[in-house]
C-alpha cells in the first residue's frame, strides 16, 4: 500500500490550506457574528478549481477527483466548516449529478457555472415531515402538458434563498412511493409562485445560509427534468452517496482543528506547577482525540480512492462519513473541555467547533442511517455499490 500523497495532490491541498488562511480567517469572527454568505468567495473558489472534481474537461473539468475534493474540503474546514459547504453545493451535489443523468444541453447550460462559481447551487431534498425516510415526502409535481406544476415545501435546504439553479426532488407519482419520485432542476429566480426564506434559529454553521422553499403551483419546463420520470429515488441515492464524502471531509477539518487547537493550548496553559498537557488526564483526552481522527482520515481517503477507481464504495464512504462525524463531535467535545472556561467563550474557536461540528451528525444522512447502510451491506442483505 502506497499512503502517500503524489506531488499534484499536496500542491492542491496546500493551495487550499493557503486560501482557507489567507481568504477566510482573516475576517472569519465578524462574518459568522453577522452571518455573512460571500458571492464573491464561492467566485473564487471556483477560479482556484475548488468545484472541477470529477467534472469532464469540457464542463469546466480539471481533470481532479474526489481525492482532491476531500484534501481541499477538509483544509477549508479546519478554518471553517460554514465554507466546506460548497463543495457539495456547487460540485458534488449538483454539477457531479446533471454530469451523470442530465441530457447534453442540461450539461452544457448549467456545470460550466456551478463549476466556476459564478452560478450559486443547492439541492432540495428533506420536508418538515420527511427527513431520513426520503420517499415518505409530500411535495408533489404535476405533469400539465407543457409545464410541470409544483406544490409542497421545503426545508432545511442550503442557499435556499441565494441559490441561482439546483437540484429538486418531488413526487410525480405519489401512488408509486419511491418509484414516483423525480429530480428536477430549478431555477429559484425565474419561476412563479414560489417563496424561499432563511433560517435564521441555527446552532452553528452561520456563514452558510440555510432555508425554507414553499412551492404554491409554481411552474417548471418541461426540460427542467433531470432523466426520467421515476428516477428520482435512484439518482438521489446516487447523489447521497457522493455528497457524503464532501460531509465526512468537513468532518476531518473539524476534528483536525479541535485536535490542534486543544494541543496548542494544553501546551500553554500551566496548572500546578507544569503545562497541562503534561497532566494525565489531559493526556488521555489528546491521544483520544488524535487516534480518532487518524482513524477516519484514513477511512474517507479510501473511500475517495475507491470512487477514483470506480470500484464500489457505498458501504466503505457510510463508514467514512459515521466515523468522520462522530470523530469531530467528540473531538470538539474534549477541545471545549481542555479549554475549561474558555472555551465557553466566542473569543477562542472551541465553543465553534463545537457548535458547528454537531451537523455533522444529521446532514446527507444522519448516523444512524449510516449505521443501517454499513449493518446491510456487512450482513449481506443489499450489495455494495
């Protein structure tokens, strides 16, 4: 086994760390104080080729995988989670899926954009009443001759209220479940009838905007089908499994900033006589925390190896993305207790850390639908894809 990184992936991931120092940290306090989303850096993201992974050349493809996805996303989020978000938003979410499913002019009229920044994405899946159980959702698309019309909601959808074009799965055939369920994609500031808001009551992650859709009749084209009718189920569990990766990379910069930050300071902060660090205790909790997080970086580096490859991988990138995200949470958990008091306060990055790392634990998938995929797969009742 070869666990080295080629001289091509440490030159991206250091361009990454560098932007995410230089772009990002500088003025990090005050945007997530105001909950500050910047057009312009998703803009340059883009230019970087932050958004190119896995993308043909002639859709704005550079020609880097998703290895190179999950190095750039995770040094993104060791300076801030809020900003590994587009990653899924512009690049593994949308552009990766229309490149797979879409037809030629879909192609062609919308990853070029979502790869380049320029044309902020989203995708809408989870309803108030329907989150983990997918096909359990109410929002419906009526098939009217010319036009498709929509009705139903929303939430829980990032960039809702910013977004320019992404992805949207609803029913055209509820009596069907899960085989009624299409993907579309909307273009939130060209249709009718349709109200998107943010929410604004949220725990962390506040530089990366999240809302609610309300579709009251709202009309799609008819090319605004992503594949076929039906297929929406199958090309959302596609989507999921690609998406995860981006989420588990998060969940490494997490982790690795809890890990270094709790060091750094348990090497300076001195109780009794010596610097913490020095403390058993203290010591327990760090070694912890660092065989936590190499665990899962090696497990989300193998599985961005086996979609590089091609070969299946939706059991090995459930396991990447549980450890990954429950890895982060515990990290930041031990982070906020070696800070003491500290770290309950905004002035140093625990108390961040802490908030922001919970969502790793729900989004694309909570634990415990991760735990499912991986108990499947291991006891032979589905096949790894």
């Amino acid at each position: 086994m070869n666990f080295e990184l080629t001289d091509e992936q440490k030159l991206v991931q250091e361009t990454a760390r560098e932007f995410a120092l230089n772009d990002i940290a500088p003025t990090l306090a005050e945007e997530e104080k105001n909950h500050e989303f910047r057009l312009d850096r998703v803009a340059r993201m883009g230019e970087l080729g932050f958004f190119s992974c896995g993308v043909p050349e002639e859709y704005g493809g550079t020609g880097f995988g998703f290895m190179e996805s999950v190095l750039m996303a995770e040094q993104v989020a060791k300076v801030s989670a809020s900003w590994r978000l587009p990653f899924n938003m512009q690049n593994l979410g949308p552009a990766l899926t229309v490149a797979k499913f879409g037809t030629d002019e879909q192609k062609q009229r919308f990853i070029p954009a979502w790869v380049d920044g320029t044309q902020v994405g989203f995708f809408g899946m989870t309803e108030p009443d329907s989150g983990s159980d997918v096909a359990s959702m109410k929002t419906v698309a009526r098939d009217r001759g010319d036009h498709w019309e929509v009705t139903g909601s929303k939430i829980w959808v990032s960039n809702a209220t910013q977004g320019d074009a992404g992805l949207l799965y609803v029913m055209t055939d509820p009596e069907q479940k899960h085989r009624g369920m299409s993907a579309f994609i909307l273009q939130p500031k060209t249709v009718n009838d349709f109200v998107a808001t943010d929410i604004e009551t949220k725990l962390g992650l506040h530089c990366a905007p999240t809302g609610e859709m309300a579709f009251h009749g709202t009309k799609l084209p008819k090319d605004a089908l992503l594949g076929q009718a039906g297929d929406g189920f199958k090309i959302c569990m596609w989507q999921l499994n690609n998406t995860r990766i981006g989420c588990a990379a998060g969940a490494l910069g997490v982790a690795g900033a809890a890990l270094e930050a709790a060091v750094d300071y348990a090497n300076e902060r001195t109780q009794f006589g010596k610097p913490i660090s020095k403390h058993q205790m203290v010591q327990a909790q760090i070694a912890e925390m660092a065989v936590e997080h190499h665990a899962a970086q090696l497990l989300v580096y193998r599985a961005a190896w086996l979609k590089d490859t091609g070969k299946p991988n939706q059991y090995e990138t459930s396991m990447a993305k549980l450890q990954a995200s429950e890895a982060a949470v515990h990290a930041a958990n031990e982070c906020m207790k070696i800070f003491g008091s500290y770290g309950y306060s905004t002035e140093y990055p625990a108390e961040r850390l802490y908030r922001d790392a919970k969502s790793l634990q729900v989004v694309e998938g909570t634990s415990n639908i991760q735990k499912l995929i991986i108990a499947g797969i291991a006891s032979g009742h589905v096949a790894n894809r």
